[in-house]
C-alpha cells in the first residue's frame, strides 16, 4: 500500500487555492487521552476551559463527531490512517502493522510530502506501534520522537484521583507541554512547513490535576448523571460497569458508585480538562509569540469519550453516545469562523482532511471523507452517519446521525440484537426503542443507510 504518488482523488477550491501558495500551512496536532466534549464551547457551562473555548472560536467545532472505538489503541489506530479497525486488525492492542505492513500514517504521509514531522506525548497508543513508549513510530517522524515526560508527580497507592499542590511542570501534560514548547521553538527555525503531534495523558484515570484546577470548580455544585440505571428494554452486552474504575483504592467491586464518591470522581475529570485546557494555552501563546498563528492548521481532538456515571457506568469500552462522543475541533486560519456543525464526521475523516486543507493528494488508502467543505458552515454534510464499532458478544456496529443510533449486535452470521435510541426525545438513552412496531420502518432505513457507509465493516457487510 504504497501511498506516496497515489492517485488525487478529492478536488475542492480550498485544496486548490492551498496547493497554489507559496507556503504550506503547518498542522499542530493536538490530542487529549479520554476526553469527551466537556467543553464551553460544546454547552458545558460548569466547565472552565477558556483556551479550548477561544480556539473553538476560530475554527469549526464538530459536535457530532465518534470515535470508530472507544478504546485508546484502535480509535488512534484509525484516526492516523483513516482505516476502520476491521481494516487494520487493530481492534485491541495490537500494532498496527502487523496486518498492513506498508500502512502509511497520517503524520508519516506528511513526512513524504515536504513535512517536517515531530512528536511528544501520546498521539499514537504505545502499545499499537513498533517503538512503543519510547520512539513511538518511528517511520511517522523526521524528528526523533520525544516522550515529553520525566519523573511526574505521582500519588502512594493507587487513587482514581488527586489533587496535589504542584506546578505544572511536575505534572504530566505540563512536562509534555514544556517539550511541545521547545518543538515548536526548533521547528519556527526551519525552512519545511511541520506537522506537530502534542499528546496529552489528562484526563484518563486516575484523575489527578494540580490543586489550583481543583479549585476552579465547587464540588457542591458537580453534576451527576441523570440517567444510572440501564436503559428500558435495554442490553446487558452494551455495558462495561465500570469495570476500569473498579480497579482503583476505594472504589466498590460492584454496583453504583456512593454520591459522594461520584462527585469526586467527577470533580476530578473536570479538573483534569482544565489542566489539559492550561497547556492548550500555552502553546496557542507561543505559536503567536513566534508568530505562526497565521499559517498554522490546528486540530485539537480526545480520542473517545467517557462515562461518568450515566447508566451506572464509568470509564469507556461501549458504542453508546457518552462512549464514542469526542470533542474534535479544527482551525484553518486562511478561512477563519466560528461555527459548531452538529452534522456527523469520525475520526477516520480527519486524514483526508488534512491533506485537502495542505494541498495535498487524498492517498487511496483512505476511508474516510473530507469535511472540508463542513468548515465554516453549520450546515453542510458530507454523510448521513457515522459508525463506531464494539465487540462484547458479538461485534457491535453503532450508526449515528443527525437524530438518532442505529446499533446492530452481530453474532456468528446474523444480528441477534439491536438498540435504537432518539436523543432528541431521549438525550439520556433511557430507552431502547428497537422492539417497537413503529419504529420498524425507520430502522429498515437505518440499517440500509449503515451498510451503504460500512467501508472497511466486514462483518457487517456480509450480514443482512
């Protein structure tokens, strides 16, 4: 899959216009580990995310944007080559090689084309990579990868959250924002344009955050789910039950969590947002410092979302909304406006995004579609949904739209179940609508619209 000199197969006047100047755009690529669309911009009033908020401001926030699985590994697996997990093997830990060898990531295709390419943090599961935590993948950069972290302040024992009285700098995210920092310094003096990855680790668990972002929120005032129980008519197999929270000190073995240990928990994900927002901060501040603001993509994303307590869950692992919902915001400042398109887009979506907005050819590997022409209008389209995978007894295939989620369970050759949820009804997924009479031709036109975007569901499109 040599995807170098592949053939252009996605023309628009923006693509052209950006191929016709005399300066390529840089890309800063900026990522957040378990974050789901807790954000001012995005209708959070009780979050404090002023950066996140200004950068949503000048760009385009996609507010009906999934992650293809919710899990760490095969989400970034697939966001990097625009690959459906079924495509690239990847639908656990596993590298994302081994079944594509020639595979070109995002990053690395850039690095083809003229880039110089750089990374810190966790842009790429460690765990789904040759180079694992230390040089990540090596054929994605031309700079020598760097972890950005050394000796972080870490708790005695094993909390889900903390909330020591640090600097930023002893924190995680802020050492790997000193190291993006010092990128961005060594790239401004370069003569390629660059692609930079900025990886954060907030807020996955445990949720720990320096004190001053605890101290941003009255935890009197936390909210809890509405909605903990499971849905009416609703499927076990659907449901992981906190199982990655259960692993933490005090954290019960079974049932719903005590209210005051659900304030805390969810206390700590705010802060933790908060902090990740602090080091959004700062490298929006340097990037005008070096004044790069003008010329320079930025694409600021989380890689799943994240129950907190709704239908008694916490954590990811599920195809249901508070599962696969990411935040995913994208600036072009040539063509700066402020828009939130709720429409659907994927995360398989931003590879040939990219490579439009760059002037660049969209390589043939890519399954994704170019929501390009979704910048800057709230009310452009580019498909009618979007699918996420799961795999719980069955491998689950999750279709959302504008309105609804379509959910086929797959077992052997045939669907044994499905859910249908509407949310401009039912927000809150507090029923399962499939066994409805009078919902039978609209999940008819449901499941025709899913196989029609399946590219790359295997599984899928074998089953009627």
């Amino acid at each position: 899959m040599n995807c170098k000199r592949a053939p252009f197969l996605a023309i628009s006047l923006l693509g052209l216009q950006a191929a016709a100047e005399s300066e390529r755009p840089n890309i800063l690529f900026i990522a957040s580990d378990d974050m789901k669309p807790l954000i001012g911009a995005y209708g959070d009033t009780f979050a404090q995310t002023p950066h996140l908020d200004r950068l949503a401001a000048r760009g385009t926030a996609f507010v009906n944007a999934h992650c293809q699985w919710a899990v760490c590994g095969p989400s970034r697996a697939s966001l990097m080559t625009s690959l459906m997990p079924e495509t690239t093997g990847v639908t656990g830990f596993k590298p994302m090689r081994a079944k594509i060898p020639d595979v070109v990531t995002l990053p690395q295709y850039f690095r083809d084309n003229g880039y110089a390419t750089a990374a810190t943090g966790k842009l790429n599961d460690p765990r789904c990579v040759e180079g694992g935590r230390a040089t990540d993948d090596p054929l994605s950069w031309s700079i020598p990868y760097q972890a950005g972290m050394s000796n972080p302040w870490k708790p005695a024992g094993n909390p889900p959250f903390a909330a020591p009285d640090i600097k930023d700098n002893q924190h995680e995210d802020g050492q790997i924002c000193d190291t993006g920092l010092d990128l961005l310094e060594k790239l401004a003096k370069g003569d390629e344009p660059f692609f930079l990855g900025v990886g954060f680790k907030k807020p996955h668990l445990p949720f720990i955050a320096p004190k001053k972002q605890w101290d941003l929120y009255d935890r009197a005032q936390v909210p809890l789910a509405v909605w903990q129980k499971l849905p009416v008519n609703g499927l076990e197999r659907t449901w992981n039950k906190a199982k990655e929270a259960r692993g933490y000190d005090g954290v019960p073995e079974e049932g719903l969590f005590p209210e005051e240990l659900q304030r805390e928990m969810i206390h700590g994900y705010y802060a933790c947002v908060s902090m990740v927002d602090a080091q959004v901060g700062r490298l929006l501040e340097k990037l005008d410092e070096l004044g790069l603001t003008d010329n320079t993509i930025i694409v600021f994303w989380g890689d799943h979302g994240f129950h907190l307590g709704d239908h008694g869950d916490w954590g990811k692992h599920t195809n249901v909304e508070q599962g696969t919902r990411v935040p995913f915001i994208v600036v072009d400042p040539r063509n700066p406006a402020s828009v939130k398109n709720a429409h659907p887009a994927g995360f398989i979506d931003l590879y040939p995004t990219l490579c439009e907005l760059a002037g660049l050819d969209i390589p043939d590997q890519v399954q994704g579609r170019s929501l390009v022409p979704m910048l800057g209008d709230p009310d452009a389209r580019v498909r009618n949904g979007i699918i996420s995978l799961f795999r719980r007894d069955g491998m689950g295939y999750a279709y959302r739209t504008d309105r609804y989620r379509y959910i086929e369970w797959i077992k052997g050759a045939a669907v044994d179940a499905r859910e249908l949820y509407d949310y401009e009804t039912d927000p809150d997924e507090t029923e399962n609508l499939a066994g409805k009479r009078e919902y039978k031709d609209l999940i008819e036109t449901l499941a025709e619209q899913m196989r029609e975007d399946a590219v790359g569901c295997d599984i899928l499109l074998k089953t009627k």
